[in-house]
C-alpha cells in the first residue's frame, strides 16, 4: 500500500521589487514569493504533488512554517484512500480544532491547507493522466458536492441545489470542452498598469497589449487623482474606445473616497473598480456598489474564505467574483465558491498573475466553463507576464486568450532549478 | 539614547486536553497554549515587555514564527520614541507592504502584530509604573484618537466622533476611577459549563459559582440538543432564577439550525446566544438576532479585525460585543472597537479564559468604564479560573467581580518558572 512519506517545503523569493514590477497603491515594493510545497509518496510511480502560497515577501518563511505544521496530517496517510476522497481531507484539515483556532477559516494556516489540498490535487491529476481542469470536469455531479463543506452555506446555498447546477450544467459539456480545447478562455491584461511605471512605458504596453489581441487591460489607481487621470486618458487614447479599461485601488479608499473617487474617473468607460476598500468590508462595498452603479465593482483576491464570499453575492457587493488560487483553502473551496457564483449568477473573473497565479487558476476558470455556470460571457482569466518561466507547464496565452493546458497536473510544479536558485537565504 | 536590543519568543503549552477543562462544540480537546514574546532593551531599568498570543495547541510553533518575522521591524528602534508614538508603530506594522498580504489584517500575522504592541505597551506601562489600564485612562483624548487607525471605519466612525465620545467621557473621570479601584468590575464564570463535564460537575461547579458570588454563569452548547436541555434545567434548577444563564454555542451552526435550537432553549431564560455560526458572516448573525429576538447575540473573540465588528454594529448583528485580548491586533485595535462599540451604543462585555485572557483583558475594560463608555451597564468581564497561577500578576476575582489591577504594566507577563517548564519541546 502506497503511502504519504514526506512533506518538502521552500521559502522561494523573486525579488521583483527591484523592477516595482507588481507594484500598486498599497504594495509598493513587492518581492513575489512563494511558500511552496512538495508531497512525496512511496509508490514508486515518479509523481510528487506540488501546490504554494502565493506571498509578496517578508513572512514567507511564516507561512512556510504553517505548511510544515501540516505534515501530523499527511505524512503515513494511505495514497489511494487520500486522494480518492479530497473532501474528507479538506475537512479533516480546515475544522482541526486546534489549528483551526488560528483563523479561524483565514490567513497563514488556512491558506497553508490550501497549498496542501491544492498539492494533492496535482498529485492525483498526474497519476490519473490529467490536466485538473480536465479531471475535475470528468467527475459526476455527486463526486463534486461531496468535495465541498457546506457548513455556513446553506443560508445561500444547499447541496440539492448545488447538485441541480451541476446536473443541468451536464448537457453540453462535451462541446464546451471542444470549443475550450479548439479556441481557449479569455483573458485580459495587468501588464501594462503598475503604478510604478512611467507614462512611456504605460504607453508602450498598452500597444503591446492590443496588438497582443487583449480586449480588456487593468490600471491600478488609488495613489493621486491627477495621476489616475492623466493615465487613464493615455490608455484610453492608446488602446481607442474598443478596449475594456478596469480600474483597481487595491483596497486603498473608505467609502466616501471610493465613492468619489470613482465618479471622477467614470467618464473613461471603467470595466469594473477593483477592491475599492477593505477585502473584510461586505457592507462598504455593497454601499460602493451602489453608489457607483452601473460601474461594476470587483473583488476577490483578498477575500479569506467561501463565507465572506457568500455574504458579498447576499449583499450585491460585487458583480465580478474574483476568486485567487492560493487565498482560500484550496481547489474544494474553489469549487464552494463557482457554485455560489453560479447560484447567484455573477459572473467570475479569476484573480492571477504573482507567482503562478495564472498556471494554477486557468483550471478553474476552465472547470467552471465546462461543468458548472457553462458559461465564457464576460468572462476573462487576469494574465500577467511575469515568472512563468519558472514553471513547468507555463500558461499558454496568446491572441488575448488562454489555451487550454494538456499537461497532466494542477500546473503548480515549479522548475527544481527555480526552487534551488531563488530559495531565500 | 536607549534602544530595543532584542525580541525572545517562547512556545508555550499546557496540557488542558488531559481534564476537557476549555472543551466545546468546535473544540474538543484543546491544550491552551501562548505564543510568548519578550521585547528586551538597553535602558538598564530591568523592565521587559511582555506579550503573547492565545492559541489551542497545535500551531503554536507557527504563530511564535509569526512574533519572529517583527524583529526587522523592532530591534533597533529607539525605546523613547517608540513608546511615546505607539499609533504609528500599530500603523508600521499593520501597513508593512510585505506582511500585510498574509492577512490582510487577519488571522497569524496579524495576532502576532498584537502581542508585539502589546508587548510594547506593557513595557511602557512598567517604565511609567502604572496599571495599563490608568495608563490609558490617563490620556487625553486627542492622545487617544491618535493611537487609533480609523482607515475603513470613517462610514461608521470618525476621528472627530471619536474625539467627542472621548470628551464627553472627561466628566466623571476620577469618580469612576475611584469607584472601579473600590469595587471592582462585574465578572461572570464560565467555569461550571464546558461540554466536556459530567452533570455531577456541572451542579458543584454552579453551586460553587453562585457561592462565589456571580450572578451569571455561561454554559457550553451546540453538540446535542437533548443534552443541551438536561444540562440547562440542571443548571436553572441549582442557580435559581435570579442568577443570569447565557449559551456558548461556539460556531456550531448554520442560521436555520441556530434559530431552532436557540428557540428550543428559550424557556430557560437565555442571558444572551454567542457565536452561534461563523465569526465571519455578519449578514447570518444579523438573521439570527432578529429571529430569536428578544434574546441578544453574543460575538467578536474570533472577529478578525475592527472592519469586522463595524460590520457587525451597522448591521445590528451583535448587542454584546466580546472583544479579546490576543485575536486583533493588540491594545490599539480594540481601543477602536471599544470607540466603535461606544458609538454605537453597544455594551462590550469582553472573552476571556484560556491563557491570560483574564489578567489582560480586564485593563481595556476598566479603560472603557472610566474613559471611553462611561457605563457598567450590563457589563461584566468572562472569567475561568485556569492557569493564573503562572501569571505575575494574576487578576484578583472575588464576590464576582474583577478588582482592578494595581501593579504596573499590562498584566501580560508570565513567571520565568512557568515558561521554562512548559516550553513545548
């Protein structure tokens, strides 16, 4: 009988603050990093489930440490019987009542499981052969419900109507699949946008961006008015009046300031606002929502678990989900929150970019696509062109769209040389 | 000039788990433990500051990791100025770009944010040889607005708002000093009432609380209905009906089971239902209170942040406010709570128990009493009696009240013999 062996653990830094590649209002000089993970097994097959926690520096060897804190769980579980049910793994994980404390449900031990569950998932994906997206479509509506933990849902969302999405989103998923493999998933650009960059270079990637075959880029703002003005008209200028424009403070503003701020800039036809404030602030954004209607808010990146997430769809707090593959606990609580969205009708933009942001959240975009909302309207997966080389089935974006990935895996193996040469000393 | 030379942290547990003292419907078996954090200097006065974070056990390793990612921030700094601008060393490190991203403003990174402050308050409360809570009561207001970050509250409270509850407050001052110095602060006990105790247990500890001189206990509930009923008739029948009786139901359950069940006990006079689901989900607590209205709802010692409580006050989610000691980020965090609750017009009637929950918790409230609310109307602090003896000061509990602490500091350091002996190996 196969079993877990061991747990492997990296504190893999990039220091991308020197370039302020990634920088925003509220996160000047990131140095992209990430906690990462390795499962070993003794099955002798050659596959090691890898997942990571996506962080911007300082405290990675915290989170780091929280993965470690994992290894009671893991290490000595029988290989098949743990990846034959994830869902009861997920729980066994997320409601450990000790560590649970230390949220609970947020923050460096939740999203350490989420690396966990995550790895596993990858594992699993390799020894069945496929690309998760892939697996996870192939599973029957039941095998979907029993991954997700509906405690605290079921005000919004029970397992009969879960399983009644899924069901009906049965018909036509072997076409869905066959258009995602022939023309991809769309996606837009945050190339261009930091806010460390000057006019010259804003300018430049806009044009590389459109001529890249994006129809929707992202301005980070929040930091000046005059500045967000004079930005936003040079991309409107650059990119002509075809191209989405979205706009994101990063959580910068209180209500008043986003409220007014928001209108200053509403006559450049704004895709969406981004974290307009607080990611914990379900009220605030429901009353910046409002406010600023029709301009969509968006938010996601930041929110710490599927309840906040359930409270912003209650609240019509954001119409633009923005689920983040390293944030929450993992694929199953990925999959609570699609089903959540599907139920509500609000569509979901994925939150990417980081370190491997994009490799890992395309699978769920493209799970939703195929097996739950069915649905590509208005929908785009957030690409940024950083780091993808370290990883060894890099996303395959090009004419503004993500192709479908058909390596077996999560997409979250990173290059052992990576790991080795960015380890943090 | 003097400087902080150094942070020293300690892993600290007690094995609780052996008696099921501290059991409940979310945790069945927790080993009550602090992640420890001294703040030494070069002052050459003898005094250190002293702080931790509560934590059940498993984990604790990773929150003392959490202590260690402050030391770039601390060590270094000059002691007179950090002490006497401890509102922008909150706002340092709450806002560092890098760390702020394992929150946001949440969960390991954040309590560990807490200690330190605390740490650092209580240092400065020794250097200036009072109670912290005198300390704090001692400042004027505009001292006092300064210590709080009101970033994202402004919808609910603002800078001035605050200013004005705190003037209001100046009247009455000493009195209220004098009367809290002469008879202390109400308190209730937990002790009788956790899940894990037998009913002969649960009987001698209510007669012995009632003995001791509370007029309100609190039980433990949420695992079983039936026993939750037998244990509640026991203890109604052994207190009589003048002494108050609330419910702990710990997260147990989502809205429609916490409706029912609390429904079910009402005819037991409940004194209020806390935490009957999620500690995130406003929007839940909100349903929940207006259904079993009269009976208020109890939450906060799992509430993440200030945004949070905001949250739950706009929406009328909560009329008891239980803030904690270790869960925010530290002495300022909940001098904001304590202001927003004060706004509001709610009562704060703060959690306690685990690992010297009581001896820190007691200062914010008698700060509150004197400066802040003005008000010990329905008031009265959580107490259990484990574990004070490994305290320096442990809070003096008698006739069922808290008699304020009158040794310098913040009441949060531990005897040297007990972090030594149970230091986890």
């Amino acid at each position: 009988m196969a079993r877990i062996v061991a747990l492997q653990t990296h504190d893999v830094r990039f220091p991308t603050s020197r370039t302020l590649d990634g920088s925003d209002a509220m996160n000047p000089d990131p140095d992209y990093s990430a906690a990462y993970l390795r499962v070993l097994t003794d099955a002798g097959d050659g596959f090691e489930g890898h997942g990571f926690v996506f962080t911007i520096g300082r405290g990675n060897d915290v989170q780091v440490a929280a993965l470690r804190a994992l290894e009671g769980h893991l290490v000595g579980r029988d290989l098949d019987a743990t990846l034959g049910d994830l869902g009861d793994v997920w729980r066994e994980l997320v409601h450990d009542s000790q560590l649970r404390w230390l949220g609970p449900e947020k923050g460096i031990m939740h999203m350490a499981i989420g690396a966990a569950v995550t790895a596993l998932w990858d594992l699993r994906a390799k020894r069945e052969g496929k690309p998760l997206w892939q697996l996870l479509s192939s599973l029957s509506p039941e095998e979907i419900v029993n991954l997700v933990d509906f405690r605290y849902l079921t005000d919004a969302l029970t397992r009969d109507e879960a399983l009644t999405i899924l069901r009906d989103a049965r018909a036509g998923r072997a076409e869905r699949e066959a258009r995602l493999l022939s023309e991809g998933y769309p996606a837009y650009t945050t190339t261009p946008g930091w806010l460390g960059y000057d006019d010259e270079k804003l300018a430049r990637l806009c044009r590389e961006a459109v001529a890249d075959g994006f129809s929707q880029i992202k301005l980070k703002v929040g930091a000046d008015l005059d500045d967000d003005i004079r930005r936003l008209r040079l991309a409107r200028e650059v990119c002509g009046p075809d191209i989405r424009i979205a706009v994101d403070a990063n959580q910068r503003w209180d209500v008043a300031d986003a409220i007014r701020w928001v209108r200053a800039l509403q006559g450049f036809d704004l895709a969406w606002v981004e974290e307009p404030t607080s990611p914990d602030d379900v009220l605030a954004h429901a009353a910046i929502a409002e406010a600023v209607a029709p301009i969509p808010v968006a938010t996601g990146e930041h929110a710490a678990n599927r309840v906040l997430f359930k409270q912003f769809l209650q609240a019509k707090a954001l119409s633009v989900l923005q689920l983040d593959a390293t944030r929450v606990a993992g694929i199953n609580e990925n999959i609570a929150i699609l089903l959540l969205a599907a139920k509500f009708g609000v569509r979901v933009c994925p939150h990417a970019g980081g370190v491997g942001l994009c490799e890992a959240v395309q699978h769920l975009a493209m799970f939703d696509y195929v097996a739950v909302s069915g649905s590509l309207e208005n929908r785009m997966i957030e690409y940024v062109d950083h780091l993808h080389e370290h990883f060894v089935t890099p996303v395959d974006v090009h004419n503004g769209r993500y192709y479908a990935p058909k390596a077996p895996g999560a997409g979250t193996q990173m290059h052992e040389t990576s790991i080795v040469e960015y380890t943090h000393a």
